[in-house]
C-alpha cells in the first residue's frame, strides 16, 4: 500500500457543524470534548455547557494538558463566526497530533441565538 499522499493531517481543513449537529453530538451518549479558544473572562461571562477555556495564549501547552487524546473528537469555538480562533486553534490541534478535530463556526453567538442557554 502507498502511502497517504497527504504530507500532514494539518492539510486537511477542520470539518465544521451545525448548532443543531452540535447539541445533538452533546446529547449523545459519548459526547465531544468542547473548548471555547476565548480569554477567562469572555468564558467566566458563559460558554456552552461543558466546555473547557483554552485561550490562544499558552494554547498548545494547555491543550496537551486538557487534551489527553489524540483520537476523541474536540469542538473549537469561539465568539461568533466572525472571530477566527477557533481556527487558529483547530489548525494548532491537528498540528499537534490531534485526529478529530471540528469547529463550530457560530461560537456562542449561534448557540444563544439558537435558544440554548449558556452555562456560567
């Protein structure tokens, strides 16, 4: 078998996903591991039920501490889909290793707008 002619999983775009895929995937019975890519007080003002804080400042160390698993499906998202670290973020995970990596494009914006609430 050849190999991948892929030279790095950080090639490959994240795959992104809805806010009803999103509270479907929490529901679920082996929910992903969120993580809002925003400073402590934008996270302490609320964030999406369940979610860890991992600002950009300090990521990758930070990551590999929260983040044990290479392989579990991590959630990035930030304020809304204007703001951009979540894919900074997400781009910073696969180049660490991480295999199942998705962002949530709408951030907390989408989340509220939709009518779930924000834990605090």
């Amino acid at each position: 078998m050849l190999p991948s002619l892929h030279t790095s999983s950080a090639t490959n775009p994240p795959s992104e996903l809805s806010v009803d895929e999103l509270a479907a995937r929490l529901a679920s019975t082996a929910p992903p591991l969120v993580a809002e890519i925003l400073g402590p007080q934008n996270f302490a003002s609320g964030h999406l039920p369940g979610a860890l804080n991992l600002p950009l400042e300090g990521f990758a160390e930070r990551a590999q501490q929260a983040l044990p698993s290479k392989t579990q499906e991590i959630v990035v998202y930030c304020a809304s889909s204007t703001c951009q670290n979540s894919d900074i973020a997400a781009r910073k995970l696969q180049s660490l290793g991480y295999q199942n990596v998705r962002v949530f494009r709408g951030g907390k914006a989408a989340w509220r707008d939709a009518g779930h609430p924000l834990a605090t």
